[in-house]
C-alpha cells in the first residue's frame, strides 16, 4: 500500500526571496515546522539557510525534521549564468546529500532529497503569469539554451551526488504553460530529470491538475500542493502584476479553502498508487506571518479529512 508524506516549505512563511528584509529567520522556520507537526521540508531559496552542514543537521535533528529537497530558482535561460547554476547546483546537493536522509517509502519512484528546478527573474513573463494566451514564448534558441542549462543542472546532480533534478513548472517563470510542459518533456529525457507538479500553479496557469498530473503521471517524481482563493485570482487576473504581488494579496489560501478538487487529487493519486512525498506551499507576503501555523494546521487536517494521512 502506497504511502505519503506531507511536508512544507518556507514559502508558507513567505521565504522565495533572499534579499527580501521581512524574512523570518531560518531557525524561525525550523521550529515552527516542527511545531505544526511536519516532519520535513524543503531547504528553501539558495543562500537562506546556511550551506554549513554540521549547523545544518544539528538544528534539523533538533526539531526531528529532514530536507525533501532544495531549490533551485533563478534565470534559466541566459547562458551566461549557467557557471553560477552549476555553482548552486554542486553547493545544495553537497549540502542536501550531508543531511539527516528522508526516510524512503515502498514504492516511492526516486528517494529524496531532489534538486526542484526552477525558472525565474523575467519582467516580461513574471507580469504575464497565469495569462497564456497574452504571455510572450522565448524563441527557439533561447529555449534550447534552456535546456541546455537544465541539462547542465541535472547531470551535475544526477552524475556526482546520485540527486534527482525534478522540473517545476512556475507561475511568472518560462516554463509555466501546457505547451512549455508539453515540449519540455520532449526535450529532457526521463533518465535525466522528472517532473514537480504543483498542484496551484498548474491550475493558476490554466491547466487541470487532476488530468496534467495523468497526462505528465511518468515523469511525476515528486509533487507540491497549494490552493487558490477564487475571488483573489479573478481579481488579480484583472491587474497587470507580478506572481508574488498576487501571493502578497492571499491569492494562495489554505488547502481546502479554495477551488481546487482535493478528494479528486487524493482519488487520481490512490488509483496511480504514489508513494512519497508531497510538500504543501502557500505562498505569502513575508510580513503576513500572523496566520503561518494557523494556515498549516488547517491545511493539514483538511488533507487529512480528505484521506491524506
């Protein structure tokens, strides 16, 4: 019988920018995670928590927690940055690999810790977010410098520290529509890197969730999940905004309390038998952290009452 466990991210504390001056502290985070039950969560945007491996595993052993994954979120597509994501990618698995190791699941497709791969730090796409009829699509050569530094990401991970690149389709970044996901898919092969779906972001994007996790289900290793309020997001797509403007405005709410089908996700994932991890992430202005573990508590009795143990 599958099995599935709920961690979170430092996102639900409103930690996706480093050089943001409202962020909590990442012991801050730590602590709170446990104290709402998870045990585990994501590392977060490079450089929040420290790369010191005994300061690291000391605190997460501390508060009974362990790394699913870390992050990779920055400017994919300019070839020019590829030396500083190969950097990134070497310095987080080091770290990630040193760690307290997350238990595996019978069944579960590839162990954690993954490397979630991201896109990210375009004007143009970032205002676009969620729109993909008005969205501008990078030429063919910038793609393909895309993928190549995916490419790059991936076989650092894959070939020296035995991690596993998931790519996470994000809103505001140029891989976030279907047919960005569609024609990644063709262009990274499988034995390469998978594929993080994000349950919130593929229906902030105007996809399904239920029928993109079946459509994409052989490439899924590892999946997100948030929820959108629907009156924020009508009225955000109304404005020309950036993704995390629309987050600040509580466009991402508790799980359950927005208008995604929860017990149709938990009916696809038991007849597809994912075992794993699954991470919650609720998006949010920093400076809104009166709600923080009020919002995952909800959350996780929700997915509880809807058959996510």
């Amino acid at each position: 019988m599958s099995k599935i466990t709920i961690t979170c991210a430092p996102c639900c504390w409103g930690v996706d920018d480093v050089n943001n001056p409202h962020l909590p502290a990442w012991q801050t985070v730590l602590q709170e995670a446990s104290e709402a039950g998870f045990g585990g969560l994501e590392l977060g945007p490079y450089g929040y928590l420290p790369l010191t491996i005994e300061t690291v595993s000391e605190a997460l052993n501390k508060h009974g927690l362990t790394i699913v994954a870390g992050t990779i979120f920055d400017n994919l597509v300019d070839p020019a940055n590829q030396a500083n994501l190969v950097q990134q990618t070497h310095d987080i698995c080091a770290l990630i690999t040193a760690l307290p190791t997350p238990a595996y699941h019978a069944g579960q497709i590839v162990p954690a810790p993954y490397l979630t791969v991201m896109d990210w730090g375009h004007d143009e796409r970032d205002y676009a977010a969620g729109h993909p009829e008005q969205a501008p699509r990078l030429s063919d050569e910038a793609w393909q410098d895309m993928m190549a530094n995916i490419r790059a990401i991936a076989e650092v991970a894959r070939d020296q520290y035995g991690v596993r690149a998931v790519i996470h389709p994000h809103a505001g970044g140029y891989i976030e529509f279907a047919d960005e996901v569609a024609q990644l898919v063709v262009d990274i092969p499988a034995d390469l890197a998978g594929l993080c779906l994000d349950t919130g972001h593929l229906a902030y994007s105007k996809m399904d969730p239920v029928e993109t996790l079946r459509e994409y289900w052989s490439r899924v290793d590892y999946i997100h999940f948030k929820d959108i309020d629907t009156k924020v997001y009508e009225a955000v797509m109304m404005e020309k905004i950036r993704f995390f403007e629309a987050c600040g405005k509580g466009v991402m709410c508790p799980i359950g309390q927005g208008n995604l089908d929860y017990p149709a996700i938990r009916a696809l994932l038991t007849e597809l038998d994912y075992s794993g991890y699954i991470t919650i992430e609720q998006e949010r202005d920093p400076r809104n952290q009166g709600s923080i573990l009020a919002d995952l508590s909800a959350s996780r009795i929700y997915l509880k009452n809807v058959g996510f143990d």
